[in-house]
C-alpha cells in the first residue's frame, strides 16, 4: 500500500493555470508550460479536458479525454526565454546587437 501511495505522488500532475497562450502544469520535479502554437490541438480542447492530465510514466504526459501524450522533453524543447541579446563594440562605429546563443 505504501508503494502505491509513493506512486500515485509520483504521477500527480496539477494544472496551475490555462491562458490565452498555452497551459501551466506542476510536476513533482518542475513547473513546465506547454504552449498552443507548439501544441495546437489543446487550444480547441475544453478547460474540462485540459485539466484531466496524468503522468503515466516518468517522461510522458497524457490527457485521456484527449487521447494525447506527450514525451516532457517535447514540452522542454520549446524553452520560454528568448536568447540574450550582447552589445558588439566596434571602434568608430555605431554599437550593434547580435544574437547569441546561451
């Protein structure tokens, strides 16, 4: 019973908030926010069904209203911050902004 008990705190999944841009989800290890245009067959679905989600194995979220799992690494391949923007300093010549990857 014991065992069972650690396992179902193993899976719990809470839906923390579903905005206009995607759904917040707390997991036992990490916050994840899985986003309607990464993920768009959850913008058509129903707040009911959004929030019925489980973590049937330790990589995989599942919505069985929905019948749709998803591998977390997919939801952490989209991260929500955008790369950091450096000065290049150049000698006599305006400052320019570029990209770089973090």
């Amino acid at each position: 019973m014991k065992r069972l008990l650690q396992s179902n705190a193993l899976s719990r999944v809470d839906v923390t908030h579903i905005s206009t841009h995607g759904i917040w989800l707390l997991t036992t290890t990490s916050e994840l926010f899985v986003s309607f245009i990464d993920f768009p067959k959850f913008r058509t679905a129903s707040s009911s069904s959004l929030m019925h989600v489980a973590r049937l194995h330790p990589d995989s979220l599942y919505w069985p209203d929905l019948d749709i799992e998803i591998p977390i690494k997919h939801v952490r391949c989209f991260p929500l911050a955008a790369p950091k923007l450096h000065p290049i300093k150049r000698s006599g010549l305006q400052t320019k902004t570029k990209f770089v990857a973090v």
